[in-house]
C-alpha cells in the first residue's frame, strides 16, 4: 500500500539531474505512505567493480570497524563512502562474495541493502522529504532510478522492510498492493536457495524474478511468468542494471501512470509524482494496462511492450 | 469571474467558496489555475456553477456534482465525477480508472481515453468517450448511457443490469451477461442527442453498435455458476 | 442376565451429523447454497467466558444509586469539526431500508433516539423515516453506493465507511428478489424483483493508500464537518485497524464474526472471520502502537446482548459497543407470540433467519406492507429504548462495583477468564492464576 515513482532516462544528458527528479517525484507521493521510503539509483559504472551498498543504526561504531575489516579483507581495491546509516563499500567484482560473507560474521550490526554493478539503494524509516535528504540523493546521478513510500500493510514499519527491495545483483523491485499467496511462495523460494531478510511480500515478488532470471529468463520473460505464479493485487516498477520494467496484475486496481518523450519514460502512483518532469505537457501519458509487461533496456534496440 | 491559483491557494477555500455560493449571484464562472494533479477538485458543487480547470487533476474532481459544469483542460486521475447527480463534467485530456463510477445524472465527457472501470456501477449518468476506455468498464452498470467512438477493453458490460452501451469501434470482450443487441429506432435518436448534447460530430449513429444485459443473471440459477 | 442376539445399536456419525446429512440433501435437490441472515450460531468462545472481579477490600466500590458513573461518549474527535456526542455508549448498526422494513427502521431511530445514542443506515440509502425519527443519524458509505447522494450525506451526523463486515468480511451482499419492492428497486435503481448483487469492493478505490484520498474527498464535500468512520470484519484486526488509522478514520467499527447480516451465504457466516472475543485486544494493541487509543475512537459490534458484554468489550478497550441482532430481538424478532406463524415458515421463534425471504412475521425483515403495518414503531422504540437503558444500568452496575466512575475506566485487568481459549483471546488471566497463554507463563 504505497506510492512508487520511477524514472528511465533516454537522454543521458539528463544524468546528473536524476536524484533532483526522482526526489521530487517521490515526495509528491508522501501522502500514499507515511511509514519509510527508500530509493535507487543506478550510477557511474566501474569496469570490474561492484559496490554492497549496507546498512547500520550505529554507523558512527560500526562504520569504522567495518571499513578496517574491508581494508583487511580486500587490501587497496577496497573503499568505503559513508552517508549517514549507510555506506557504500566499492570492491573488485570477484571479492563480492568474500565481503558478504564477512558482512554474514557481523551477527546482524551491518545489513547488504544492494549489491550492483552500478545500484544503490538508500532506504529508512520515514517520510520521503527525510530520507532523500538524510542520503543527499538529490545530488546523486545516474542513468534510472526507482523509489517507494510505504504505508506498511502486515509486516513490520522497519528498515528492512522499506523498499525497493534487491534479492539479486543490480535487480530492485517495489511494489503497491498485497500479494496473498507471498507465505507458499516464500517456502519454495527458500528451498530453492533464495534468502529472505523479512516477512513482507514485495520481497518474495523480488525474489521470485531473481529466481526466474537466474533460470535464465530476461526481465519481460520473468514479469510474464510472475502474471501466473502471484496471486493478489500489484502493480510493481522494477530496475535492473540496463533495463527498466512496469507490470500490473489482472484487475489492475492500483494505480499506475506512465508518460514517455524522447528524454525519459517514468512512472508514477498517480499523476501528481509526473507534473515536475521536463516537457511533461507534451509527453505521451498513458495508464499501462492490466497483464501486460512494459520493459525498456538500453541494450536492446527498443523498447518491449509484451502482452500476456 | 474569480480565479483560484491552487499553487498558491488551499484546496480547502476552493472548495469551500464553491460550496457557498451567495444567494443572488451571477458571477457564476470560476477559473482555477495549476491543478497539478490534486485530488478532489471542484468537489460537491450544488449550483449551476461554470467551473474551468487549467490542467490535469488528480483523484475524484467533480465528485458527486449536481448542476455544475466542469471542464478541465488537461487530463483527469481516478474517478473523476464519481456519483454525480447532474450537470455536465468535460475532460479535455484522458481519464483514469473509475470515470464516473456510480454516476446518477448529467453528463461526463471524456475528449480523449478512459482507462479500465469506466462508467462502474452507472445508476443513471450518460457518458460520452471520445476515445477508448479500459477493461471492465460498465461493470454492474445499472442505468444510464456509454457512448465510446474508439474501442473497449475486455470484458464490456460484466454483470451489466440496465444501463445502455454503444460502442462504435470494436469490443476486446464481452463480460458476462452483456450481449450485443439490435439498433433500433429509439436508440438511434437516443444516440443522437447523447452525441449533440457531448458536442461530437462528424460521426453517424448507424457506426454504433449497441450492448445491454441478457438478464440471466437477474435470479440466481446455478447453470449460470461459471459466470458468477 | 443373558444376552440374546447381541448387536451393536445405530450410531449416527459425528462428521455426518443430522445437520450436515440435511445440509447435503438440499444442496443437491436446489443447486444453490444456502444463503440466509443473522450472524454466526455455532458455539464461539464469548464475553459469558470472562468475569469481572469487583471491589472489596484492595479495591473501594462506588454507590449504585448516588456515586456518578458516567456514560457519555464522543466521537470522531480526531478530524471533525463537529463530532457526535452520545449519552451512551451502545450504538446502532447498520442495517438497510430492504433489508429491513420501514416501521422497523423508524422504530431504530425513536428508540436510539429516547436513549440518545445513534443510529445508522444500511446498504439502500437513507428514508425520510429513519431521518426524521433519528436524533444522531450515521450514514454508510458502501460498495453498491445505493441511494447515495451528495444531500443525504450533508444531512447524516457522520460518515460510515464501509470496508467489511463480521458476518462476512471479504463478501459482498445479495438481496433477493422477493424484497426488491417497487420502492426498494426506486431507491437502488434496480429493476424490481432482480437479485440484488452487491460488490464486495469499492467501485472506485481500493486499498488504503487510495482510501486515504477518497476519505479526503468525502471530508470536502462535506466542509470537514462529519466524523467518518470505516467499518472492518474481525479478520486481521490488528492490520486492519492501523490502516484504518493510517487512511484517516476519526472511528473504527470492528464488527466480529457474530455480527448479523441481512442476507449472505450461511458458509461464509459459519466459517469466515474471528470471534468478536478475540478481536478487540489486537486492534486496540494497533491503536495503542500508533499512539491513537481514545483518539480514534473504537466501536466494538457482534453478538453484544447485555451490559455486562458492554461493560467487557470496554473493559477491553473499546470506546462503545453496537448492537444490531439484539436490537431486532428488542422490536420483536423471533418473537414467540408468533410461533404458529414461524411453524408454518418451517421453524420456531429464535431460530427464524431466512431475513432475504421477505416473510417475517414480527415485520421487520420485510418490504410486505401488511407484515410491515404489524410493528408499531412507537411501541418498538419504546422496547428498544428500555432495552438500551437496561444494558447501560447494568454496565453502570458492573463498573461501579470495580470501583469505576466512568465506563471508560473498566481495565482489562478487573477482568478474568473462565476458559484457556478465553484467556488467550482476550489476553486476561485464567481465573484463579496469573496465566495469559501466549502471554505469560504457567
């Protein structure tokens, strides 16, 4: 029960206003959510080298032990960006796992919010206008970015379950409405291998399209299969490191607006997150339509509405 | 005529100036400025007002109106004029789910698209898309008129009771219970005056065809269980 | 003694019992399951499982007759510039014009009236009657929208969203053809003698996210006037609060599962929801967590009969309780004087609940005008009125001896539990231990 925005620049020169767009965006929606909000942003990519975005409620401790830790761990490779309750740690691609599972020897004081190539999520308890500036993400660049304010339904009102949530490496999912077949769901996932930090829904439609890409598919191919495996009501916007996709359930009550030029495609809960968007007044508005998947990817020619 | 500038102006004192209309005015035109998508504007208007938005809106404007006439000049979110009572409700732009749920009178006009839901639970309103409109639009729909020039969404007419369904382009799906049904005279001049009272022309009534309940849901039988 | 041909006598099944073997038999002759009214019958643990524990030595009773213990309640206190007031603490629920007749709806508002509490209307819209005879008028605001206009909701006292109901949360409602009368079809805009379907969602929001802007919709076409209150099924009663609050109610109705309905399907009555009993800790423990007890006020309904089920659903923190099935038995629902009548029906006073049919004999569930013309609205509000001034005596009673001068004050801990089912729902001792399962231990 919430309100997302998302943002897809076309036009990179738009890049260094996405975090100034996308907050603004997603304050607009603050009325939809009072409880946390969280966002993401895919920046600057560094050939061979990822960042673990993580978490702390004592960063002023716990930062500095984790950043000697990551020195000894990882040697010079290494770098920590800390902005408040959470820190970027920057390492080569191949010593991810190594630092997760030092991350898994902390008994819980540090929690990975994102693991990318280019991804960042920042995300906390409160409203919108808080957060954004708590993490400066105004001034922060990159190429798309997502974000959510929750009005939490049946799981906990905590960091961890604050969207977007991530379950796979540069992919992030947020979400508005309320799975009801998420707890079956859930137990097959983890027999699968899938790990879970809480007991909210959005996070098993996370993990379900990490689990499908894994199979194999492409992110329109996993929002198809997901029309038939997720019961309930969605609407979810989701990121991946060049792609961008929007899906809603069969009977689409959530709402959802989409406006598209030639320098963006974004989203909205409602119109209102969409009236600060350059050129919006000649923008091609539309409302995506119920079981059908919208996805756009940089690395593909164009972008893919697929039917169900 | 006075002017509200709603990036200036609360929604509150807007609303509630429409809501107090003087005794013996006949400056009945009101101007409002940079909408930006807010929620229920114009809201529970009772006066014969003359109402002109200036952009989009966001949820329910026009909401149960009775003898207003508004236009917006932009695009209009969720049900937009919900249960209006009378009077007329112009959308220059597209419109969102729910575009004039539960009507009871006057008439809603949408310029462009209406998305899914539209004209749900109708109980009397007459609403002219120029467009198209979404899936399950008329669901329920118990009187009252839907004129659509464009194309409908899956499931047209789902559970319909009396309302009347005209739809010239084609029909994704029938929902359950709704059938196409003949054309006849009546519904010919019925079409007209709807069309003419939209302000749409250049379009001819025999382009239309008409939908309206089959009314075998009206006692329960369970033969009829699937459609359920 | 000698036994000749010992065999073992009939034993009827306990999973198949006479019920379920009838049950079986008349859905396969009709083909259509069971739909009647009234709340849930099988046996539920309840309010006669707690006791109170009055005053003696730790604690200092108050006089029955000269030591005031107040009543009052006011409501919608959070938003509206003009909340309700009510001089006691029993509300009455909704209940629709089809659903029940003119007379009945009239007598509701005379004696809600003379006790100065509220009424509320139902599933059809508001009458002249119930209006006119209603001091504090609650308007509900539902799914079908029958009847709902822009005037009457200017006219009602305040607003009742309503999201679900205790007999059935998740359903919606199905009026049957024999009540759709001329003037019912008129009012819902249907055609006279249909089955009345009624959603079991919104037409034009769903979810709290979007119910937050309807409620802000409503609030401006009525100038923030009106307390708007949403009504819940007892299902998840802590979620469902929180949102509640979350959306921006001013009061919560929290309606269990022995909440009456006109009509619905008898599976979903029987088997969907939870007991009142177990309902009001969670969602009080919602409002306590938000920060919103006694600020968002809390209506506590189904299967309320005496003072003493007041007096412990405040106990347990409720801010007023209301009662609907009771209030028909106070009217004169399943009266016996009529017994020959409900016989010849095919049942017996105080099993009588197929309300859709339309053929009551007290003439309360009917649009039949001769049935109707039996209650006497004057004389079945005067009973209701009685009714409703006895169960505030009785409370009174109860909170005194607890030593109490106001209901409000009535704690969960002057109560205890004679069962471990109780106990546990309404999170009080077991009597005579300091055990709350789940709570404490043994």
């Amino acid at each position: 029960m919430c309100g997302i925005v998302g943002l897809f620049l076309k036009d990179r020169s738009l890049d260094t206003n996405l975090g100034q767009l996308l907050s603004d965006m997603l304050v607009t929606m603050t009325d939809r959510g009072p409880d946390s909000a969280g966002i993401a942003i895919y920046g600057e990519e560094t050939a061979g080298r990822s960042k673990v975005t993580i978490q702390s409620d004592t960063p002023d401790v716990t930062f500095a032990d984790f950043e000697r830790r990551l020195g000894d761990l990882v040697g010079k490779g290494s770098s920590l960006r800390i902005k408040d309750t959470h820190a970027v740690a920057e390492v080569p691609t191949g010593r991810v796992a190594d630092v997760r599972a030092m991350i898994d020897g902390l008994d819980g004081a540090v929690r990975v919010m994102s693991v990318g190539e280019t991804m960042e999520i920042y995300k906390e308890v409160g409203l919108p206008k808080d957060v954004v500036s708590r993490f400066d993400i105004r001034s922060m660049s990159g190429t798309h970015g997502i974000g959510h304010t929750r009005m939490a339904t049946e799981s906990a009102v905590t960091t961890l379950g604050a969207h977007p949530f991530s379950t796979g490496a540069d992919q992030c999912l947020v979400h508005n409405g309320s799975l009801s077949n998420h707890n079956n769901l859930r137990r097959e996932l983890k027999r699968l291998g899938m790990r879970f930090e809480t007991q909210n829904d959005s996070e098993v439609a996370a993990a379900y399209l990490t689990a499908r890409m894994k199979d194999g598919l492409d992110l329109g191919e996993a929002l198809t299969s997901a029309l038939d495996d997720l019961d309930g009501f969605f609407t979810f916007v989701v990121g991946t490191k060049t792609g961008f996709g929007v899906l809603r359930d069969p009977i689409a009550c959530k709402p959802a607006v989409m406006a598209e030029t030639d320098q963006y495609v974004a989203f909205g809960s409602e119109f209102r997150a969409l009236v600060g968007l350059p050129n919006i007044d000649n923008a091609r508005v539309w409302e995506p339509e119920p079981s059908s998947v919208y996805f756009w990817d940089r690395e593909a020619s164009a972008s893919r509405t697929l039917a169900a | 005529m006075p002017t509200f500038d709603l990036a200036t102006q609360d929604l509150r004192d807007l609303n509630k100036a429409l809501h107090t209309i003087p005794a013996g005015t006949n400056d009945l035109d009101y101007e409002i400025l940079n909408p930006r998508g807010s929620h229920a504007v114009a809201v529970g208007c009772s006066d014969p007002l003359n109402i002109s938005v200036k952009g989009p809106v966001g949820y329910y404007c026009g909401g149960m109106n009775a003898e207003a006439t508004i236009t917006v000049k932009g695009s209009a979110g969720p049900g937009v004029a919900e249960n209006m009572m009378s009077g007329m409700v112009v959308i220059e732009g597209d419109a969102s789910q729910y575009a004039g749920a539960t009507g009871r009178g006057g008439m809603l006009v949408i310029r462009g698209n209406a998305a899914s839901r539209c004209g749900i639970s109708m109980k009397g309103i007459d609403i002219v898309v120029e467009g198209n409109i979404g899936h399950m639009s008329a669901f329920m729909g118990q009187s009252g008129h839907l004129v659509v020039l464009g194309d409908a969404g899956e499931a047209l007419g789902d559970s319909l009771y009396e309302a009347k369904l005209f739809v010239r382009g084609t029909v994704k799906s029938l929902g359950a219970d709704c059938i196409e049904k003949e054309m006849r005279p009546e519904h010919h001049e019925t079409l007209a005056r709807l069309l003419e009272k939209a302000g749409v022309t250049g379009v001819e009534t025999s382009e239309f065809k008409r939908y309206g309940s089959a009314r075998t849901l009206y006692n329960f039988n369970i033969d009829n269980a699937d459609a359920y | 003694m000698t036994y000749h041909n010992p065999r073992t006598p009939p034993r009827k099944s306990w999973t198949f019992d006479d019920q379920t073997l009838a049950e079986i038999r008349r859905a396969a002759a009709t083909g259509i399951y069971d739909i009647r009214g009234a709340g849930a019958k099988r046996k539920l643990p309840h309010f006669d499982d707690l006791l109170f524990l009055g005053a003696s030595m730790s604690r200092y009773p108050l006089e029955g007759y000269r030591e005031r213990c107040d009543t009052s309640v006011d409501l919608g206190t959070r938003f509206a510039k003009k909340p309700i007031h009510l001089k006691i603490p029993i509300t009455i629920a909704g209940m629709s014009f089809g659903a029940l007749s003119g007379t009945a709806k009239e007598a509701l508002g005379r004696g809600a009236s003379a006790a100065g509490t509220s009424t509320t209307t139902g599933d059809g819209g508001m009458t002249n009657e119930e209006r006119d005879h209603s001091q504090t008028l609650v308007y509900q605001y539902l799914p079908s929208r029958y009847g709902m206009n822009p005037t009457d909701l200017r006219r009602a006292d305040a607003i009742e969203i309503v999201v679900g109901q205790g007999a059935k949360p998740g359903g919606g409602g199905m009026l049957l053809g024999q009540k759709i009368s001329d003037r019912v079809a008129q009012m819902r805009n249907l055609p006279k003698g249909i089955d009345q379907r009624s959603a079991c969602r919104h037409p034009d929001w769903t979810g709290p996210d979007d119910l937050e802007i309807k409620i802000m919709e409503i609030r401006e076409i009525t100038d923030w006037e009106k307390p708007i209150y949403i009504k819940v099924g007892g299902a998840r009663p802590y979620y469902d609060t929180a949102l509640a609050v979350k959306a921006g109610a001013d009061v919560v109705v929290l309606d269990g599962m022995q909440g009456g309905t006109a009509a619905t399907q008898d599976v979903f009555i029987e088997n969907v929801g939870q007991p009142t009993l177990a309902c009001i800790r969670p969602a009080v423990q919602a409002l306590q967590d938000l920060g919103m007890h006694r600020k968002v006020q809390l209506i506590v309904s189904g299967g309320i009969r005496s003072g003493a089920d007041v007096a412990k659903a405040m106990a347990l923190g409720a801010d007023a309780v209301s009662i609907g099935s009771a209030a028909m038995v106070a009217l004169g629902d399943n009266d016996p004087q009529y017994e020959e009548e409900y016989n010849r029906l095919g049942t017996t006073a105080g099993a009588y609940d197929d309300w859709h049919e339309g053929k009551d004999p007290a003439g309360i569930t009917t649009q039949d005008p001769e049935l109707a013309a039996r209650l006497d609205p004057v004389a079945a509000g005067r009973r209701l009125a009685n009714y409703l001034k006895v169960m505030t005596l009785e409370a009174q009673t109860i909170a005194r001896a607890c030593g109490h001068n106001d209901l409000h004050n009535l704690e969960p801990e002057d109560l205890c539990a004679l069962t471990i089912e109780a106990a546990a729902m309404a999170q009080v001792p077991l009597a005579g231990t300091e055990w709350i399962p789940g709570k404490t231990r043994f």
